[in-house]
C-alpha cells in the first residue's frame, strides 16, 4: 500500500495480535494524518495510569472551573510524551487552531483547548493525550504488508468511548473480526 493510494487520515489502527512492540501492544490508534510524508495518530485506549486531567491543570497553573468533569489523559505514543494533544468533537475550534481530521473529530494541540476545557467552555466530547505515535514515509504501509495492524473506519464511540478495555475488541468486531480467531502469526496465501 502506498499513501497516494490510501490516505488512512481519520481511519483506526488496530494493533495485531503479535504486534511485538509492547508500546503498541493491543493498541486501537486513531490517524490524525497519513500522507507520502508519513503519518501520525494518537493512541485511544491506553490511559495513564498515574496522571489525571486535574493534576495536570495543577502542574499547568490552570484553574479547574467548579463542576467540570475530569477527562482521561492518555498515553498517545512513545514521541514527544510531554506534548499534549486533544482529540474532540466538531463542535469546537480553539483560538489558534484547529485540525479538521474527519466529519466528526478534530484535533487541537494548543494551549487553549486545554484551558477552555478546564473553563467549561471546550468541545461537548474529549480526549487529551500526551505523545503522539508517528512514521517515517513508507513505514506505517511496510508496517501493515508484514501484518503489523488492520485498520477501519473510526466511530467516534470507539475514539471517546470510556471503557479504554474494550476500545481493541470492539474496533475489530467493527471489521466483523472475532478477536479470538486472530492468528498470532504472519502469513501469505
């Protein structure tokens, strides 16, 4: 596959099961963008496990307006871990940009987003990262030749869904995969 012929932008990366890589290991990625100059997506379903959203503001300097919700924080991937990165709906546009991905979901990676969230005034759906996972140009279609990841169209259910546990079960059974009846190993027929 090359990128001219598929453009993966706002499609899901879905990890397989001998994906050997333990960063990546049952990883659901959403692409952020896919072009012949590589690609970069944000990994959905792996929060972190010892940072929320509220220590972050705190760290930040930012105040927590009283009565907004707490959003995951999520490991996006293994570059940049001290970038954040806010996957959300279409309903917002932070003041010094915003990246239109799909229909439905964009991402800002500024300062704003974050404060407006903390605010009360960010998007109606979010999803913070901190990294980002990214390739070289060719080397995500090389990845997916030797049966590293499938990938499907993204719903937004998978993308902000809260039960992280089952985002990799259920974005295959979006593909009609049983993940039970995935091979753990490569071939060619």
């Amino acid at each position: 596959m090359k990128a001219q012929d598929t453009n993966l932008t706002g499609k899901l990366l879905i990890a397989m099961p001998a994906m050997d890589d333990p960063r990546f290991a049952h990883s659901v990625i959403y692409m952020c963008s896919h072009s012949d100059d590589g690609g970069m997506g944000l990994i959905v379903n792996k929060p972190q496990v010892n940072l929320q959203f509220s220590d972050l503001l705190e760290q930040m300097g930012i105040n927590k307006a009283p009565g907004v919700r707490d959003i995951r924080v999520h490991f996006g991937g293994p570059v940049d871990q001290a970038r954040g990165f806010v996957l959300h709906s279409n309903d917002y546009t932070a003041a010094t940009g915003t990246l239109e991905v799909a229909d439905e979901i964009s991402m800002s990676a500024t300062l704003d987003v974050i404060e407006d969230i903390a605010s009360g005034a960010g998007p109606r759906t979010s999803l913070l990262a901190l990294g980002y996972a990214g390739w070289a140009p060719g080397q995500l279609e090389s990845e997916i030749a030797q049966n590293g990841w499938l990938t499907c169209d993204a719903r937004s259910d998978i993308v902000f869904g809260r039960a992280n546990e089952h985002k990799w079960v259920g974005a295959l059974k979006l593909m009609g995969i049983d993940p039970l009846m995935l091979s753990g190993t490569a071939g060619r027929a």
